[in-house]
C-alpha cells in the first residue's frame, strides 16, 4: 500500500513539474538572434508550385533572406513585445544584398504552431529600411491561455508597389532563434 502512495506522489509530482515547465505558463519568451529564411517557396526546375518551408499555417517569402542580428521578446501574461532586426536583406535575384521592395514589416507571436489551435498574433507594422532595419516596442493583444512551442516570425507587411503594395503581405522572412522562457 505504501508503494502505491509513494508511486502516486511521484506521478503527480512529475506532472507538476512538466505542467510547471509548460511554456503555455511562462511569462517572458526572448529570442536570442534573428536570422533570414533560406528557403524560397518555389522550385524553378518544377512545373508546380512548392513550399519548402512554412512556420505552421504561414508561408515563406519567395526570395531567400539573411539577418546580419537582431532579437525579440514577449510577455505571454501582458501582451508586451518587442524586437529588432538588423541587415535582414534578400539574398540573391535582383534584389540580392538589399531590403529588396519591402518597406514595412510586422512581427508575429506564432502559438501552438501546426495545430488546429494556432494562433498568429501581429504587431502593427513596422518601417524596413533600405538596410533592412527594424525596431518596433508595443502590445499585440489575444494571446492564449495556452501558447505552447511559441515561435516569433519577422513578415512582410508592404511593398513599394503602389499598385498593390499588401501583394506579399503575411510571408514570413525571419524568424527568432535561440529561444528562451522564464516564468
């Protein structure tokens, strides 16, 4: 009998922990680096349309990107982000070493990527240097209870196209790496 007792306290104590650890309950998620997609999401060798490398339900942009630095962090209690990206530039094509025609972007808290419960939360848009700069210090609201696996995409918000300057808005092209958590 006193086995089992003790079996039960070691099971709940290891649920507890695991619950404990859960990031859907930790307040502060930071990331340490930002780095480019490397993956465009089209093969010109195929007749059909690819995509090479989605974050969940969000599509990468469609030239490969690079990030010389940056970093981003979240309050999943308060809503509270902010990031920055340095050198994020296309790499290749005509664009290749530039911010290419984007003009502003948008950070995004992905929650519960990939599942049915994904959650993609957007801050305002942001201006994008020619240098491919970024700085962006506010809220983002509707972040879930549980926000498990939360990962942080820099998006394409405008163009400088004036005749559809939202034409690629929502692909992602940099994503935080190095992720932290702390209760």
């Amino acid at each position: 009998m006193k086995q089992q007792s003790n079996k039960r306290v070691a099971l709940v104590g290891f649920v507890l922990a695991a619950v404990c650890a859960s990031p859907a309950l930790a307040a502060d998620v930071h990331w340490k680096h930002m780095v480019g997609v490397i993956t465009a999401t089209d093969n010109p060798a195929t007749q059909t349309a690819e995509n090479f490398n989605p974050v969940g339900n969000v599509n990468p942009a469609t030239f490969a990107w690079s990030a010389r630095d940056g970093h981003a962090r979240v309050n999943l209690d308060t809503g509270a982000v902010d990031f920055e990206v340095h050198g994020l530039v296309v790499i290749g094509q005509i664009f290749s070493g530039t911010a290419g025609p984007v003009n502003a972007v948008t950070g995004t808290l992905v929650c519960n990527a990939g599942d049915q419960t994904e959650a993609e939360l957007d801050t305002s848009d942001v201006s994008f240097d020619d240098q491919g700069n970024a700085r962006f210090s506010g809220l983002i609201s509707g972040i879930p209870a549980v926000c498990a696996n939360p990962l942080f995409l820099i998006r394409i918000a405008t163009i400088a196209d004036p005749q559809n300057p939202n034409g690629a808005r929502g692909f992602w092209i940099a994503t935080g790496t190095e992720r932290s958590i702390r209760p």
